[in-house]
C-alpha cells in the first residue's frame, strides 16, 4: 500500500522534493543524456529510474539504504534538465533528498571520507595544509583504505604561493562596471592565476573589481551534498562580506555559481534570506557578464591556435549559459573554436565525485580526454576548476604531449597581452605561473 508524500511533513525544503517528484512524466528523455546511465546501461542508475527510487522511500515502500548507490553514483550534472520536456527541478530535488534521508545510509568509512573532504576543500589554509600532508602518505597510498585512496591520488604534485588579492582594483579611465568577484575556495589554493586573469580582464573592460577580504565557502559543496545547513551558514557568512552598491557579484567557478543563483533556497527562513535573494538575482558567471557588458576587442593570439571548449555541466545545464564563452572565444583572433562531439557530456568531475565514486570518474575522463587528443587542439578551455583538474590529469595520462586546460577567462587575457606561443606551454598540476 503506498502513502502520499506529505511535503509539510519533509519540513522547509519538502517542496524541493515533491514539486519536481510530481512534475517527472517518465518519458525517457533524459536517458540518453545520462552519463552513468550510459555507462551502465540500468534504469536505476538513470535520473527516471532515481526519480521513481526517491519516490518510494518518500512514500515509506523502500529504506533509504536500498537505494544508496544508485544516488550515490548520480553525478548531479543536471544534463537530464536540459533534456527534460516537464521542466523537472533534478538538482534541487537530489539535494533535497540528500538532505532528507541520504545521510542515514553512510558507512563509517565513508562518514570519515566525507568529513575530511568538507572539512578541507571549503577552507583554503586547511585545504592546503591538507594537501601538503597528504603528499606524505602519498607514496603509501596502496596500504591506505580504498574510499580514501582517491583523495591521495588526486594530490598535485605542487602548489603555487598564496595571493593576497587587492580589495579593490580601478580601471583608467572611464568606468562602465563595479563588481565583486569571488575568488572561489580550492581555486584559489589550486589556480590563483584563474583570478588574476579575471582581474586583469575586467579592468581592460572598464570594470572596477572588489576582491572581498576572508570571503568564504559559499556553500555549494555543501549544498550540492545536502548538507543544507552548513551551506546555510557559509551563505550567511558570505553575504556579510559582500557590498550591495555594485552591478553584479562574479564568479569564475560554474559549481559555485550554480548555487549562488540558488540562495533564494540555500538561505531560506534565515535572517540572510533578503539578502540572499538579492545575490541570487545579482549572481553572474564571468563569461556571462563580459557578454552582456561588451567585450573590449582582443589584440588576438600570435599565431593560429586550435581551442577545443569543454561545458561545464554546471554552466551549460544547470545555468543554462552555453553560448557566452563561445561568443567571447570567437572574438579572439587567431583562435579557432573547435567544437567536441560532447561538449556537453560530463567530465567526470562533479564537485567530489572523482575521490567517491573513482572507477566512473574515471571512465568519464578518460573517454573525454581521448575525445579531445583526437581533435588535435592546441588547448582546451572551460568554465570551471573541478574541470580543469580532472581533465587535465587524463589528458596527461593519455598523452606525452598533453594539450594544456585553460580557463575560458585565461584565453581572454592571454588574448589581450599576447606572448609567444613558446610560453604557452602545459599547465599539467595546474602548476602556477604559466601564464
């Protein structure tokens, strides 16, 4: 006998559940748009399949536990949203869910990986600090257990020094724009250089740049994670850090950005919940907003130069902003855009995904990157950290000559201040000062 889902009973996100629940036709389209359920070929490992899963433990006919894996594997790339004919919310209900009933189904092993990954990558000095011990057990990663294994593995080799940003940057001459641009946490351990090229961009564009001082986690691994209140309380922070009188708050990191357009529901019934209303209407992915502004013409690239564009998912699908980077690429010239065959498809990457599911992760990354050497680029662009990380160490895997990973904004600038292409050579461990 099943029982209707009540959503008062699931409490302040009950209708980030239901509405998309109900909202869910079964009609299949997100099927083949599913990574996993690509690699897999099982309905349960499909976002209809996990739909229908989510569903029955809502409804008491299965526990929480019996559908563990499936949502474990899910990457939350959100390409079934844009496949979805009924506009089904998939993201908001794969948190809600998690928030709900998720947690009940960790091992102890996986509770402490879980721990150790929220308790670093969301605090640059911990996370580096972490980083560096890790580099001691390293050469015994074998003997370590294997949920942890990953986290070892994916250590770079080296770390550029730490940047002490500006608080505040002005243009010469006239000013078309003041905004805040958040830095991003692991991006700002891993590539501080993504920054600095973001800076150097929007003030050639007549931007003003505040860099707010001890800024934060905005929240979004945990959120992603369903760890909503913690995420709650890292917008909280954040947005008292963070000045009104400005155009826009950017940011160069497509999974922070995601859910900063999403604190409307990460800041709801707290004392933050205008203000994070307001980010979320003033929240703007960097390529986004160098569109919507204008970009100031590039003096363009000393010679041909073939860039492959990578959507990462949570640009692409979950903000729907696809066309922008491409826009300001094809404004460089001698750059060829060469486009992949799936763009669009995950990489493998998805937050923490690469240190909890390793094998898919895998998988993925290995099949994009082979797509891309097939292409014969001389570098790939993209929108987001997790991405260059993860596509950058199969490329290397795959390849004695990898093709470097840029962010989209790192082309602009080199675009801008072009040197010889001798310099442009790989970023392999996302080594700093490449550029």
């Amino acid at each position: 006998m099943q029982h209707e889902i009540d959503a008062q009973k699931l409490g302040p996100l009950g209708s980030m559940v239901t509405e998309p629940i109900s909202a869910c036709v079964h009609c299949g389209f997100c099927l083949p748009t599913c990574p996993t359920y690509k690699l897999l070929g099982e309905e349960e490992n499909s976002p209809r399949g996990r739909i229908f899963l989510m569903k029955e433990v809502l409804e008491g006919e299965l526990k929480p536990v019996e559908i563990a894996s499936s949502i474990d594997q899910c990457l939350g790339c959100a390409a079934c949203m844009t496949a979805c004919p009924s506009g089904v919310n998939y993201d908001q209900l794969l948190t809600g869910y998690r928030h709900l009933k998720h947690s009940r189904t960790r091992s102890w092993m996986q509770q402490i990986r879980d721990f150790m990954v929220h308790s670093t990558l969301p605090y640059p000095e911990r996370f580096r600090w972490a980083i560096r011990l890790g580099r001691l057990f390293k050469p015994f990663s074998r003997l370590i257990p294997a949920a942890i294994r990953p986290m070892l593995e994916l250590l770079p080799d080296r770390l550029p020094s730490r940047v002490a940003w500006p608080e505040v940057t002005e243009v010469e001459g006239r000013r078309r724009a003041r905004v805040v641009l958040l830095t991003g946490c692991a991006q700002d351990v891993l590539a501080p250089r993504i920054t600095k090229a973001a800076i150097s961009v929007l003030v050639r564009n007549g931007v003003e740049v505040i860099v707010p001082r001890a800024q934060g986690c905005c929240g979004a691994l945990s959120w992603h994670a369903g760890r909503v209140s913690v995420a709650a309380k890292m917008a909280g922070d954040l947005l008292q850090r963070i000045p009104q009188d400005v155009d826009a708050v950017l940011t160069t990191t497509a999974g922070c950005g995601s859910t900063l357009k999403e604190y409307g529901h990460v800041t709801h019934g707290s004392p933050a919940h205008e203000k994070g209303q307001w980010l979320s209407n003033n929240i703007k992915d960097i390529c986004e907003f160098l569109d919507e502004l204008g970009l100031a013409s590039p003096t363009g690239l000393p010679r041909l130069m073939r860039v492959a564009y990578h959507d990462a998912c949570h640009l692409l699908h979950a903000q729907k902003i696809g066309q922008a980077p491409r826009r300001l690429l094809n404004k460089i010239n001698n750059l060829q855009l060469i486009e992949l065959p799936t763009a669009g498809s995950c990489c493998g990457s998805a937050g923490s995904y690469n240190i909890e599911q390793p094998k898919l992760a895998e998988d993925l990354g290995r099949s994009k990157s082979r797509e891309i050497l097939k292409t014969e680029v001389h570098a790939v662009a993209t929108g987001n950290i997790g991405c260059m990380v993860q596509l950058q160490r199969h490329l290397s895997e795959s390849s004695s000559n990898p093709p470097p990973v840029w962010h989209t904004i790192e082309v602009l600038e080199r675009a801008y201040r072009p040197r010889s292409l001798t310099e442009m050579d790989s970023v392999s461990n996302l080594a700093p000062n490449v550029f």
